[in-house]
C-alpha cells in the first residue's frame, strides 16, 4: 500500500524538489522509501512512497519500468490474482524483475492495454507513463478502495492519491468550489467527480482515464455491476457464499508482513475472524470501545476473540476523544463527517502499532443488504412488492431518493435549509437539486431493496465509508484490505433474488447462516449497530460552541449567523456536527 502522484507540464520542465515535496506530504501512505522517475525531458513525473507488504526487497521500489523502459508505473493497492497473471504474462514473453504484484498491472497494460483492468483483482489506484504515446494512463478499482484524484487546468495536469500532494504543486491554483459547500452538507462528503477544489476532479470508481496533450481528457468506466433475480435455494446460495468468501479471505492474507484484523463482535467482522480462523491463522485482532456505554463494542469482541483464541487488543475511549478532531481533520484533506471518522482513526492507529496491514468488514451491509434503512424499506408491508416502492413518491419518507436521503441525512440539509444557512450571495451556488448524486445512482426499474443497495455502493460506501477507512488507516501507515468486496462475491449476491439473502425476521441471513454454529446468541441477537461512539460522544454541545464561537465561515460570507443560532437553539447536534467538520477542515485548508 502507498501513495502516488504525478505531474505533466506541456511547456515547462517539472522542478525536481518541488516535486518530491509534492510526493513527501504522502509519506504517512508510504514510510518504507520513496523515489521519482522524470522523463529525459522533465515534463513529465511520476512519484511514490511505498509502504512495503508484497516483496519487500528493493526490487518492489516504485516507479518501475517495462523491459525496454517504455512504460513506467506507480501504483498503489494490491492485486490479489497477481500469481496466476503473472504466469500468464510470462507465458507470453515478458520478463519480471521483481516478486511485487503491482508489476503484473504494468506487463498486463503492456499485453492487454486497457483490457487489463477487467483481469485484476484486488483494490489498486494506478498512472502508467506510455511514452511511445506520450500519454498517461490512470485507473481505480471497481469498487473505489483507493483514491486517486487530478488537477487540470492550463499547461499543467497533476494526480496523487490525496489532495494534499495536489494542493502543495506550486501550479496548484487554491480556489475552492463553492458548490461542493452545500453539496457536502447534503452528502457527507463532496461526491465523484467533484471536489472542493475548482478544477480537481476525483477519478469515480470502475473508470480509467487518458491524457495526453494532443486528445486532452477521456475518461471511461470499464466495469459494470449487473443485476438479476436468480431464484434458487438458500442452501445453494449459502453453500457458493461460503467458497467465494473463503477464497476472498485467503487471498487477502496473501502477504509477506503479518496481517491483523479489525474486530467488533458484529456479523461482519466476526465471520471474517471465523473464516482465518478455519484456515488456522495466526490472527491478532483489534477493537475500541468507550467509556460507560453498555453497547460499547471491545466487549462483544473480546468474546469473539476467546471464541477463535486471537491475540486481541482493546482501547478504551472517553467522550474527551471528540476533542482530537482536529488531527483527524488533518488526514481528511476534504471534508468528511462520517460519525465514525474518530472511531476508525483510533483502531487504526492501535492496529498500526503492531502490524502494516489489516482486514475488515466493510462491503457486507451493502451486499447482505444489512442496514436499518433495508429493514426499513421492506417492512411497510402495506408497500411491500408494489408500485410505490419504485417511485419517488413525495410524502414517502422510505421510498425512492427521497426515502434514501432521509436515511442517510443525519441532519438532512434539503433546497430550503440550504437556502436558510448559505450566504444570500452564494445562493446561485446551490444545486437545483441537492440529491443530484443520488438521483444519477437510482433506478426505479429494478426490485426496491436492490435499487437501495446499489446507491449504497455507489455512494454511501464509496465515497462516504471507503473513504475513511482509506484516510484513517493510511494516516497511521496502516493498509486495510476488505475481503467482503471481492467483486466476484458482489456479483453473485446481486444475481440473486432478494427472496433469497433477504429475510424480514433476520438481516444478512445468509451471512448468519455461516455462522450461526459457532458464535453465541449474544453475538447472533445482537442488534445491528454501526461503528460508532454513544450519542452522547457526539451532543456535546460545549464542543459545538467552541469550535463555532469564532467561525470563520460566518466572518466569511459562507454561512448565516441567525441559522447557527438556530441549530443551537434546537440542539441540533447532527447538522453542528456536519457544519463543526466543514468549519475545521475551512481553518485547516484555507
């Protein structure tokens, strides 16, 4: 795992210290060395700084070259199927210098070209410099893993994996797009391709794109999840979940440094602890948990852990941890306010100090379909299977996008909060329609529930939760790997009927169908429950007051005084949470 930038000026050669100190604000990504390839004529760069998991010698340095250095690469993730095209590879003539899995991606564009993309598996965010076209070619997994974001704008196009590389460019010009304000209050976070810079854009997931001087910018998606209604028998279903899922879990410990896992006594992470356990891994796990709160998570872990025999950690948190935001701010370099930021920066860095890399859970909400708002949607038995369910139907908070921006408001900012609390000189900047993201994601023409599931992963997790279990853990020098969303066991699960893996007396049954033999009922029964602090982390209305008192978003013209007085007023804590982040990432970037 590591971090990747680049540069290509049209008229002027690349400063070579400038832009190391571009790749060096990546250090955290890659603390194991670093290094640059600059073309003969200094117009074009590439950078890394590796954090070494797959080959650890010095023959896995980055930038790497092709046989005879037409292609150079700097890539960041893993490619888990890297073995098999290799021999592949091989078997057609090329030759390897190293063991690393990211050298099959460069002898793989050098066979297939783009067609690479549709035979990785992994997570993986790329640039290769074909010099024979004088193009650069950059691509993101399926599932958007790993970042990768660009900056184009007069004679200079620049990439890296977080903004903070893009942003130390001494060509980088610092206007923030004023759009993304409101889109990020509506969101969470400011969604693909936008950024909260003008002109910087974040590559979606399943997309590549070319660049060259003389063509400009294409951009494409290679990869497309289909959907079907296979009705089949649970004991089928269970039966191909468990041999996908085992073979995912074993090719995600395929490394040559110790691999973790995160653990919190749910379905997910459980079933992983499970499935290492069944192939006899050496497993350490670790969990957090707070301070006088019954649901704290450390204890439903510690007794997973004895379960599987882990060697496990915990630490235990205090409210007082919501103070610390403003590091967390630090490695989030555009806003983020997921109410888990804290909770994830705080495991990883309890992981990191013990192992490089971990597993973890994500991906199996969305693909079991195991959040509340599915429950939720397919409870209205009254609406069960019918018309209404595919229509966003005004006056349905469950239904449609608009039943889906209820659920995942926490605060929900719609057209008239938004005009309330931005300035009245940037209303122009409002979207006519704020869910604009998820409006692009939803199709009513498939079942209810999977045209939930689909913006889940389309949105909710790929940019809200991948993304901070990216930023979180590669801060404190951490890779994640997150076996749930092998795209092969996502296929499946979306070829199903929903009659098949959804069951109203039991969320991701056929998850709990694994397992159901060997957890207890404690762990079996327990309520769903996401990776948070209690309610109480996060209504502290001190904490609020503080960090607003001066803010610089009102002394600014961004937001209106009399509507922050308002949301005090009303102890409105998820929107001050949601304008507390904004207003600390502002101070922090600008």
């Amino acid at each position: 795992m590591c971090g990747i930038v680049g540069k290509y000026n049209l008229k002027e050669a690349i400063h070579r210290e400038n832009f190391n100190k571009m790749r060096d604000t990546l250090a955290h990504r890659g603390p194991n060395g670093a290094d640059s390839f600059f073309s003969i004529s200094s117009h074009i760069a590439l950078g890394h700084r590796r954090l070494a998991i797959i080959d650890l010698s010095s023959t896995g340095t980055q930038p790497m070259h092709n046989e005879d250095n037409t292609l150079w690469l700097t890539a960041n993730g893993e490619i888990y199927n890297y073995k098999n095209l290799k021999l592949e590879l091989e078997k057609a003539g090329h030759k390897f210098y190293s063991n690393s899995d990211s050298e099959v991606i460069l002898h793989g564009y050098e066979q297939w070209g783009e067609n690479i993309l549709n035979k990785l598996k992994g997570m993986f965010a790329f640039a290769i410099w074909d010099s024979n076209k004088e193009e650069l070619f950059l691509a993101r997994d399926r599932f958007g893993i790993k970042p990768l974001y660009y900056y184009f704008n007069n004679n200079t196009f620049v990439f890296g994996s977080e903004l903070k590389s893009i942003v130390t460019d001494k060509d980088f010009i610092k206007t923030p797009n004023i759009s993304s304000f409101s889109d990020f209050l509506v969101y969470r976070y400011v969604p693909s391709p936008k950024t909260i810079w003008e002109n910087t854009f974040k590559i979606p997931p399943a997309h590549f794109v070319t660049f060259n001087w003389k063509q400009g910018l294409k951009i494409e998606e290679y990869w497309k999840l289909n959907i079907d209604n296979k009705i089949i028998s649970i004991e089928e279903a269970t039966e191909k979940i468990n041999i996908l899922l085992s073979n995912s879990v074993n090719e995600h410990i395929n490394s040559d440094v110790q691999i973790g896992s995160f653990l919190s006594g749910g379905y997910d992470s459980s079933t992983l602890t499970y499935y290492l356990n069944k192939i006899d891994y050496p497993t350490k796990t670790f969990s957090i948990g707070f301070e006088n709160w019954d649901k704290s998570e450390h204890k439903y872990a510690e007794i997973v852990s004895n379960i599987f025999n882990t060697e496990h950690k915990s630490k235990i948190l205090s409210n007082d941890i919501i103070n610390n935001i403003d590091e967390i701010i630090d490695c989030y370099d555009e806003p983020i306010a997921d109410i888990s930021i804290q909770p994830t920066f705080e495991v990883s860095k309890l992981a990191s100090k013990t192992v490089r890399t971990a597993i973890s859970g994500e991906g199996a909400d969305e693909i079991f379909a195991g959040y509340t708002w599915h429950s939720d949607l397919m409870k209205r038995n009254q609406y069960y299977n019918s018309d209404i369910l595919r229509k966003n139907i005004k006056g349905h908070k469950f239904t449609g996008v608009e039943g889906y921006s209820n659920a995942m408001a926490m605060g929900l900012f719609n057209k008239n909060i938004l005009q309330n609390i931005i300035s009245p000189d940037l209303i122009n900047y409002i979207p006519n329609e704020p869910f604009w993201f998820y409006y692009q994601h939803y199709n009513k023409e498939i079942d209810p529930l999977k045209a939930f599931q689909y913006l889940d992963l389309k949105t909710f997790m790929s940019e809200l939760v991948l993304t901070k279990v990216d930023r979180a853990s590669m801060a404190n020098s951490l890779e994640v790997r997150l076996p749930f969303l092998d795209h092969e066991l996502v296929e499946y699960l979306f070829s199903l009927d929903k009659s098949v893996y959804y069951k109203n007396s039991k969320q991701k049954n056929l998850l709990y169908l694994l397992i159901k033999d060997v957890l207890p009922k404690e762990i079996l029964n327990r309520k769903k429950q996401g990776f948070v602090g209690p309610d109480s982390f996060y209504m502290q209305i001190d904490f609020y007051k503080s960090a607003l008192k001066s803010s610089r978003l009102v002394k600014n013209g961004i937001i209106q005084n009399n509507y922050l007085k308002i949301l005090f007023n009303n102890f409105d804590y998820w929107r001050l949470w949601k304008i507390t982040v904004l207003e600390k990432w502002y101070n922090k970037w600008l």
